[in-house]
C-alpha cells in the first residue's frame, strides 16, 4: 500500500523499491510455507495452502504487488512518448 501511494504522489523510485521488496517477501514466504506443507502433510495439504492462498486477500495482494511491478518497468530508451 505504501508503494501505491508514493506512486500516486510521483515517487516513482522509491514505490518501486518498496513493491520490490513486498513482492519479493510475499513469494519467500509463500514458497517457504508450501514447502513445510508438503514436508508435513504430504501433496494434501499443500493443495489446502495453494486453495486457501488462491482465494484469500493475501493471494490477491501478491498477483497486485506483481502486476504493478511490471506496470511500472521504465519505457524503453528508444521510444518516445
């Protein structure tokens, strides 16, 4: 949400960073969490994590975080706009 906002205010730099970084720890965490499923429970219980994770918020915050991510990639320096 920071990251949203200081793109809102122009702060492109520094709301890259901070998406960066949230993107970056929600896919380690959600990596480590599927792993010690599977390490405990078998296949079963990692589909439970991947459902639960699919249909929480949490699970749409990581694909926005993503989706900004890309949506704020410099242009090129070759085209012109």
């Amino acid at each position: 949400m920071a990251g949203a906002l200081l793109f809102l205010k122009s702060h492109i730099t520094s709301g890259k960073l901070l998406v960066m970084v949230g993107t970056g720890q929600g896919i380690i965490t959600i990596a480590v969490g599927l792993i010690i499923e599977l390490l405990q429970g078998g296949i079963v219980y990692a589909n439970n994590y991947v459902l639960w994770l699919a249909t929480s918020a949490v699970g749409l915050g990581i694909v926005f975080s993503i989706v900004a991510r890309s949506i704020a990639k410099p242009a090129p320096s070759n085209v012109r706009g």
